[in-house]
C-alpha cells in the first residue's frame, strides 16, 4: 500500500529533521576544531568533521597531529548515531507502512 499524503509528509519531515540534527552535530564538531587551533578555517573544519562524521575518513592530513584522535573519536561517535538514527527510523517507517 502507498503511504498517505499525511504520512509521507510526516516521514520527509523526520527525514530533514534527522539530517539537520546530524548536520548540527558536524558543525559543531567544526566550530571545536576551529577553538582548539586544529585546523586553520571553518571550510576545514567542516570538511574534516563531515568525513570524519560519515566515518569515511579520506585523510588526516587536515588536522594538527595532536587533534587526530579527536577526529577518530567524532568516527565513532557519528557512526554511533548514525546507526541508531536508522534504528529509530526504519521500524517507525515500517509501521507507518502497515497503517
């Protein structure tokens, strides 16, 4: 069965709701790079914190060797709440889809 307009409007809210939650945690991640001096900018911070985040972790060349484990530590942490966004959506989502 195909969702109700209510419904999917519902799951497309939850859906940017959990991407801006997860995109305020990288930039705050960013902003913490940027305070401790390692990394040189904003842009940095925020690209290392997204990779890092996303634990796809390109390169470490750009942070301060003595912030990396902090870099390590955000991959755990993003993938920690990565997974348990989807576990919260994915069943929510299979029982909206059974209403």
């Amino acid at each position: 069965p195909a969702f109700s307009p209510g419904t999917l409007a519902f799951t497309l809210s939850l859906v940017l709701a959990l991407f801006v939650l997860h995109g305020l945690e990288i930039w705050l991640y960013a902003f913490v790079y940027v305070w401790l001096g390692a990394v040189s900018d904003i842009a940095t911070g925020v690209y290392f914190s997204t990779i890092s985040y996303a634990a796809i972790g390109y390169s470490d060349v750009h942070i301060s060797p003595n912030w990396r484990l902090v870099g390590a530590i955000e991959g755990i942490n993003g993938l920690l709440l990565l997974g348990w966004s989807t576990a919260f959506f994915v069943p929510l989502v299979t029982r909206l889809g059974r209403r």
